[in-house]
C-alpha cells in the first residue's frame, strides 16, 4: 500500500504477531457462564456473539497507518501465517507439535475464545485487501520466510526497512538499513539499571542494549538453547554457558566441530556431546536466510513482485 509517494521506506508487518497485541486486550469473556454439557462448539457459537464488537480491523489498520507514518514508509506489506512450515515439517515432523497440547490444556472457555480470534484474523486478511492494503500469505508458508525474503531481496530499493514484530527470530535480518519495532516491548528489562528503559526499536547500533551477545551469535544461541515452536535445545544450556562455548570456540561451526568434548564430564557438556544432531538440525530450520530462496515459492515471489 503506497500512502507517502514523497517517502522511501518499506514497513513489513508481522501480521498474525500484531493481531496479538488486541487478543490480550480485547479477547475476554469474564462473566460467561459454561453449562456441564456444553461441548467447545457450542461454546464457539457463544463467543462469536459475545466478541462480534471486538474485531480489531480499524484498531489494526490505524496502528499500521500510524507506524507507516512515524517510519516515513511509502509502502506496507503485510505478511501473514496461513499453518506452519511445510519446509520446516518435513525436516523436523514435531515441530510446533506442542501447540494442540498447550491449546487443549487451557478451558473450554479460553480455547472457544481462541478460534473466535483465529475466525477474526482470517476476516481481517480479506479486509486488508479490500482496504487496498498489501497481504501477503500462502498455506504452509511462514510469514517469518516471507518477511525473509521481502528484506533479502528488495530492501535496497528502499532507504530503510523497518519489520514490524515481537519475534526475535527476525533480528536475523537485521543489516544498517533494516531495523525492527517491537510492540511488545516492556518498559523495563533485567538491565534496566544499567542501560535504562529497553527501547521498543532494535538497530544495529543498539543491538547490545537488547542483547549479551554479538548479532552474529545470534541464530547459535537460538540453536543451543531452543525455544518456542518445539524446537529442543541443550539441557543444561541457558544463555550464560552458551555464550561462553561460543566466546570459546569462536563460533558454532567451532563448537559442532569440536564434540564430543572430552576434557569435562560435566552433565551440560554430555549433553551437549550428544546433541550434535540435534544442534545441526536446530540451526537449519531456525536460519531464516539459507534456505529462503528454496523455502518461498514462486507465486508468493510473484505476490512480493506485484506490490512493490
């Protein structure tokens, strides 16, 4: 969507990420009551009339147009989730298995609530593109390799590219013309006390008031300690001991070249012996770069092509 023709920055909006920030705000039903027999159907059917007034289209759009605004962006591209990564699947069949355990674990309640919201963002892409405000999205393709892709190959022919997302794993596309606005960021952060309020933009030049780590560490410390999507890290792993076997070895490439370590007997480093594999497979399917050209198909290149 072209709304400053005198501009030249490009905002790419993590889509089902934003849609979010109004679930946690708008999405609840406190004072409905769940009968014994009602199955989650049923109780689906309640929520879409108790939450029919909350759908977020001009809440959405309003926050776009206005960080459009703020970023100078002559251009919007919304990029969406349609599933999980066929890709990513095929080489890891668990990934993101977790999430159907951790749905069926919340009430009856919160799940119906749950779906409602899912209805609403299906409704909202349709609108987007209504309103004449780019979407991009495909069945089994992650908006995360869309955005990829978008910044890979088209963020020079803008000044800059600001991605709009709480997702970290987008800091791996950050360069000094691509930055990222977090709308979930807090005020205050563990080293608050030292580096003041943590700013809601992340920048090559402020990278270490986000992080304890270069950025070209960045895609390893993922890889060993894991995360969400069921992506399995190393027990005994947290961000201290994986800085160190990187600061170590000087790379990731250095430490997987260096198991089995055998001058520790360590529990981390057994496990870390054995996870070889595990850390290869991690850093593949985690690396939003490598496999990007492969991972994107060409009718969403085609879609990327015709809006920009």
């Amino acid at each position: 969507m072209s709304i400053f023709n005198n501009r030249n920055n490009l905002l790419v909006v993590d889509t089902l990420n934003l849609c979010f920030r109004f679930k946690h705000t708008l999405y609840k039903a406190e004072d409905v009551s769940v009968p014994e027999w009602a199955t989650l159907d049923d109780m689906v059917e309640v929520m879409r009339e108790e939450l029919a007034h909350v759908y977020f289209k001009e809440q959405f759009m309003n926050t776009v147009t206005s960080l459009a605004a703020s970023y100078k962006a002559k251009n919007i591209i919304c990029v969406a989730d349609l599933g999980s990564s066929t890709w990513r699947k095929e080489i890891y069949p668990e990934y993101k298995a977790d999430r159907n355990e951790k749905v069926a674990a919340l009430s009856i309640t919160e799940q119906a609530i749950g779906k409602v919201f899912m209805e609403h963002y299906r409704m909202l892409l349709d609108d987007l593109e209504k309103e004449g405000m780019a979407a991009i999205f495909s069945p089994g393709i992650e908006a995360d390799d869309i955005a990829a892709y978008i910044v890979l190959n088209y963020s020079d022919k803008y000044e800059h590219t600001w991605l709009v997302s709480s997702d970290e794993d987008w800091d791996l596309l950050l360069s000094q013309n691509v930055s990222r606005f977090n709308w979930a960021c807090k005020s205050t952060w563990k080293n608050v006390a030292k580096t003041g309020p943590r700013p809601r933009e992340i920048t090559l030049d402020n990278w270490s008031e986000h992080y304890i780590y270069d950025r070209q560490h960045h895609l390893a410390m993922k890889a060993l300690q894991g995360g969400e999507d069921n992506i399995i890290g190393v027990t005994g792993v947290g961000p201290k001991r994986a800085l160190d076997l990187l600061n170590k070895y000087g790379s990731i490439k250095g430490l997987l070249a260096a198991l089995p370590i055998t001058s520790s007997k360590a529990a981390y480093i057994r496990e870390l012996n054995a996870s070889k594999e595990r850390i290869a497979m991690n850093l593949n399917i985690m690396d939003l770069v490598l496999h990007n050209d492969a991972i994107v198909p060409i009718e969403v290149k085609r879609m990327v092509a015709n809006v920009i």
